[in-house]
C-alpha cells in the first residue's frame, strides 16, 4: 500500500487549497472527500463574494477580521499569481481585475447600502458607518505595490477628519440609504478551484471520493486512515472537514444557518448590493448572476426555526425593488466557524494540531477568501518556510467537471 507524505481529509476549498499548496512543494498527497464531487458542501452553497475587507469594517473587534480578510488578499497575490486565470493585479491605487479566459474574480463590485432613515438618533450607527466608509477608501486607494494591506489594524488620527466628514455628511442626508460602490467583487469559483486541482493533479495528487473517514489510528512511523473506501496511509494527516471537524479533534466547531434564494427575472437595473442596517435582522443581499439569475441572502441565523419566516422577510423586501422575480431554489448554506467563549461570531481562519497525535491537525478557513491565507499559514507552521511564490500551473482543459460539483445556483438553473 502506498505510504502518502499527507493524507487531506475533506475536499472543500479547506482541503483543495491545502493539498494543492503541500503538491506545489512536491509532497505526495491524497486527497479523500466523502461526497462523489470535490466541493460539493459549503464550498458551493455560499454566495462567490470575494472579501476585500469592506464588510468586516462595521465589526467591532479592533479590526482583526479586517486585518485577516486584507492579508488573504495580500497572500493571494503573492503566492498564487503564477495561475494565469488569477486575474487580480495590484496596483499604486487598490486593486484591478483584468480580463482572462478563464478568469477568478469579476470586476462586478458590490454596492453597499447603509441605512440612514429613521436612523440618525442612532449616533453609534452614523458614527460606525462614517467610519466603514472612510476605510472603504483607505483600502480602495490603498498602494499595493509598495506596502502589505495587512498592516492596516487600527484607527489612527489621520483618519478623524474624513471621518468626521462623513458623519456630518450621513447626519445631512435625506436618504433612505447612503450608497457607495464597495471594493468587495464576485468570484468564479468554479474557474479557481478546477485550476487549482488541475495543478495539483499534474503535482502527482491522487483524489479519491466517497471516502468518508471512520477514524485514523496511529502507528510508529505512519497514520492509517480508515474511510468507507478503505485504508490509506499518510505520514501526515489534515482534517478539513468543516462542521464534521470536532467529531475527529478536540476543536468545537459552532454552526451558523444563512439563509439562501435561488431567483430569476432580476431586473437589468439591479447590481448586486447589501443592505446595512444598525438593526441586523433588517440586512439583506443580492448578488447578481448569469442573465437576470441572482442569489438573494441576508444576516446568518443560529437557530433553524428561525428560518422560514427570515425567507419570507427576504422575499418580501426584495420584490419591493424587483416585483417580477420568481423564486427558483430556497436552500441552507452552512458556516462552519470556530469560536472561543462569549464570542458570536468568528470570521476567522483557525489551524490546530490535534491533541494525542504528532502529524495530524485541523484546519477550517472561515471564509472561502481566507484559504488563500490559510494554505500558505498552514505550511509555514509545519515546515517553518514559505511555500514557493513562483511555480509551473495548469489550467483546466475540461477534465475536472466530473471531479467538481456545479454551485448550488448553477445547478438550479439547470
């Protein structure tokens, strides 16, 4: 039986992007995923809305998710720009998406809406979306070329000014909704992810599906992985199982339901946009998709009886705008987050070694744009290096749409 330098457990963007980053520095790996296709879970239920940090300027937590979402970007562009379909460039004054074949990411930007009617007795709102707004430009101007992003963790003075303008201009306003171009963008994940199993294959990596772990026992030299398929061996294990994690560590794994909708008949008008209230139950999203296709979601939920009725205000306030969309697919997206104590969200990518044994750890990303830093982190702490910036790629020639499910809105589609 072969003996693998590592065993990948699970085959969303987690395992995907750790596999393809230890086949990149030439480690035999095998990648085991217990569904027939490669990211066929939370990895194509979510909404392919690339994280610049612009969301995560309204959080109250001294900016460190902030801080993690800019440095993905900024290991996006160092570790992956040998992909040629890795369409970010950066440049002297934020970032440009070119044009590809196949390309990554979208210049489609997200518009964020910030509530202001009824709202400016809520001075701590204005002020938290003053603020939002003022680093929205900070990191639209940002020069790239020259500095990590990453580095931006506080505010400091230079920012008081602006952002008093803002406040005093939002106080002024006679807006339902103060709206701004955000720097978020949209992603192909299909595009990045078949480009990335196609460099790793090509790396030597061996894929095996419905391959669902039972357990891994240990031996003195070797793990032994024990799935539905069988046993495989690996000096080195990573668990990427997302919401199955804590079954197989010691980790507590916290689940969060996001509501999602499948809709057609968008009218050509809308551009996809959130809606950011002081009152969070009110937030809702739209992120446009091929022809007059959208996937309509809002604010993540922790009880699923709350469901139902979070579909329907959904439902509701989005025809107020588009009266002739229809409801395609209403389904669940499942985020898979790692919180310490008294935290109710944690954005945050986390990498664990497993407690009883030496080789094997865990790693959940938190966000789908947070592997890009993920993959790279995971191989520093095991090896203490870098992974190589610069690397022979392959793109997909159409032998991955076997291995790869379709997103849940490409599907309903069809």
């Amino acid at each position: 039986m072969k003996l693998y330098d590592w065993a990948v457990i699970g085959g969303g963007i987690a395992g995907i992007s750790l596999s393809e980053i230890l086949t990149r520095e030439g480690h035999s790996v095998a990648l085991l995923e217990k569904n027939s296709k490669l990211a066929s879970s939370t990895s194509s239920e979510f909404h392919e809305w690339v994280h610049t940090g612009s969301l995560y300027t309204l959080l109250k937590d001294d900016m460190k998710t902030l801080k993690y979402i800019l440095g993905s970007l900024d290991d996006l562009l160092e570790f992956y720009s040998s992909f040629n379909n890795m369409n970010l460039i950066p440049t002297s004054k934020g970032l440009k998406i070119n044009e590809t074949n196949k390309p990554w990411f979208n210049p489609s930007y997200i518009n964020f809406r910030y509530r202001i009617k009824n709202r400016k007795f809520i001075l701590n709102w204005i002020y938290a979306a003053a603020r939002s707004l003022t680093l929205i430009e900070e990191i639209r101007n940002h020069d790239w070329l020259r500095r990590r992003a990453g580095i931006l963790d506080k505010v400091t003075s230079e920012y008081y000014l602006p952002i008093l303008k803002n406040f005093l201009k939002l106080i002024n306003s006679d807006m339902k909704f103060f709206e701004i171009e955000s720097t978020d963008f949209t992603t192909n994940s299909r595009n990045l992810i078949r480009d990335m199993i196609s460099t790793s294959c090509n790396n030597g990596l061996d894929i095996f599906t419905e391959a669902e772990l039972i357990k891994i026992d240990k031996s003195d030299k070797y793990n032994v992985i024990n799935t539905s398929k069988g046993d495989f061996n690996a000096k080195n294990v990573v668990i990427s199982l997302g919401g199955e994690l804590d079954k197989f560590s010691d980790v507590n794994v916290k689940k969060n339901y996001a509501p999602m909708i499948v809709v057609k008949n968008v009218s050509d008008q809308t551009k996809s946009f959130v809606e950011l209230d002081y009152f969070k139950n009110n937030c809702i999203n739209i992120i446009r998709k091929s022809n007059t296709y959208g996937l309509i979601g809002g604010i993540s939920l922790k009880n699923e009886e709350d469901l139902e009725k979070y579909f329907d205000y959904m439902i509701k306030e989005h025809k107020k705008n588009n009266p002739e969309i229809e409801v395609v697919k209403k389904y669940v997206g499942i985020k898979n987050e790692i919180s310490i104590e008294k935290e109710s969200r944690n954005y945050l990518f986390h990498i664990n070694q497993v407690q009883g044994y030496k080789n094997v750890w865990s790693a959940i990303p938190g966000k789908f744009t947070l592997a890009f830093s993920m993959a790279p982190e995971f191989y520093r702490i095991v090896y203490q290096k870098n992974p190589r910036k610069f690397f022979q790629t392959f793109e997909d020639k159409g032998e991955t749409p076997n291995l790869v499910a379709e997103t849940v809105w490409e599907d309903s589609k069809n």
